[in-house]
C-alpha cells in the first residue's frame, strides 16, 4: 500500500510515495525549497503541488516543525509565527482533497525510525534526536510515542538560551567548532537528558548522522547510542506511517 508523506521543513520541503509495509520509497523524492517567509498560506501551495505532482488521492501524512495537537499546529519552530494555533490539517485538507493527518515533525521521523530503522524491535524507553538547524526529538515507551517532546527548546543549567542555541549542527557550522568541540557540547546536551528521562536507546539522526564516526565518540552516557539508519528519508517514511496510524 503506497502512502504519500510529506515532510515540512525550515528549508525544505520533500515528499514521496511510501510503501508502508516496508518502509520503502517507491517514488523519487521530490523536493522544493521552504517559501520564504514560509507562512501558510504559501506553503500549503507548494503541498498542493506535491500531490498533484503524484497524482494523488488518498490518505496524507505530513510532518511539521511544530508542537502539533489535534492537527493544529500550536508552536512554530523555525517557520513562520502565522503558525501559531493554525488548523493546519483542516487547511492542507481543503487545499488537497485529500484526509491529511499532521504530527510533529521529529514524532512521524521516529516513528519510521523505531518501525524500520535503527529502534525496530527494540522495547523500553528509546529516544530519537534529529540534529541539523535545530533539535528533533521524540521518545517511545515500549513502543508508544509520546508526542510533542521538543527536547531542543530546554535550557541546560548555565545557559540563558535554549538548548538549540548550544548543540545543533546549525551552530557547530556557525562557529566553526571542531567535532571534538561540538562532541563535548552534545555530550552535556545528552548527559543533561539522560539525567531526566533514563533511556535504553539513544538514536542520533539529521543530515550530520551520515557523519556520526565523527562525534558519537565524544557522548559518554549509559545508554546506547547509535545513528538513525532512514537518515533523511525518515520524516517522509514516518509522515506515511502517520496518515494510517
């Protein structure tokens, strides 16, 4: 059963048509970049061409930068503040003709993760965190999400800002750290989550997984902690998963 997930982004929006028994895409992704400033009216359109690209009708998973509740988005995390409190699935509904389902962005990621990717099979608690311009994060309990974590907004003892501020790779780039420098940063980030939430698993994932020979080493911690194996295909896998969950 081919599922088409669309994954909503700061930068970039992508989509394609998921197997979802296996987790498979059997499209070519499609992208386009994020309409700047990326209000909804504008970026509702660009969905719309998605699922005229694909000819598609049917059931829509799409996964959003945002704390989501009710398919309405109540936060705006690196988009546009007309977010805010939006009856986002309501609208991309009337925009598609489809029956959408909207979730939190690093929920529907971790959701393809822990079915397909590096959680299957695995029980307690496990943890998933995307790291690129900000901080995903999503944590299961014997195999139940519990939605809307945003684990990037916290602050970690010592710092004024969030934890967005301290551990992306978006300032890692920004200020030219070494993987050594950012490594010591994620390890107070994930010593600090650890400390709240005790997981079994620790799942990296986000563009800068491709590289995780390069920092894991520096994340001292008692979980085990290992890179996502769906890398940027995970928010797409995870936003089909969504639309039949």
């Amino acid at each position: 059963m081919a599922i088409l997930g669309i994954d909503i982004g700061g930068s970039g929006i992508k989509g394609a048509l998921v197997n979802i028994e296996t987790g498979e895409l059997v499209t070519d992704r499609l992208r386009y970049d994020t309409p700047q400033p990326s209000e909804p009216k504008a970026v509702i359109a660009i969905v719309k061409q998605v699922v005229k690209h694909f000819n598609y009708k049917g059931a829509l998973g799409v996964g959003f930068p945002a704390i989501v509740i009710q398919g309405v988005t109540r936060s705006a995390a690196n988009v546009d503040d007309g977010w805010i409190n939006f009856p986002a699935a309501k609208k991309i509904a009337e925009a598609t003709g489809c029956r959408v389902t909207v979730r939190n962005d690093a929920d529907v990621a971790a959701m393809a993760e822990v079915k397909f990717g590096a959680g299957r099979g695995h029980m307690g608690t496990v943890m998933v965190f995307t790291l690129g311009t900000g901080i995903g994060s999503a944590m299961f309990v014997d195999g139940k999400l519990v939605p809307n974590m945003e684990l990037g907004h916290i602050y970690l003892p010592g710092h004024k800002k969030d934890a967005e501020y301290y551990a992306t790779d978006r300032i890692r780039k920004a200020k030219g750290l070494s993987w050594q420098k950012w490594g010591k940063r994620l390890n107070n980030y994930f010593n600090f989550i650890e400390g709240l939430f005790s997981p079994e698993l620790v799942i990296i994932g986000g563009g800068v997984s491709k590289k995780h020979d390069k920092f894991l080493s520096y994340i001292d911690i008692q979980a085990q902690i290992v890179p996502a194996a769906l890398r940027n295909e995970a928010g797409i896998i995870g936003a089909a998963l969504t639309a039949v969950a």
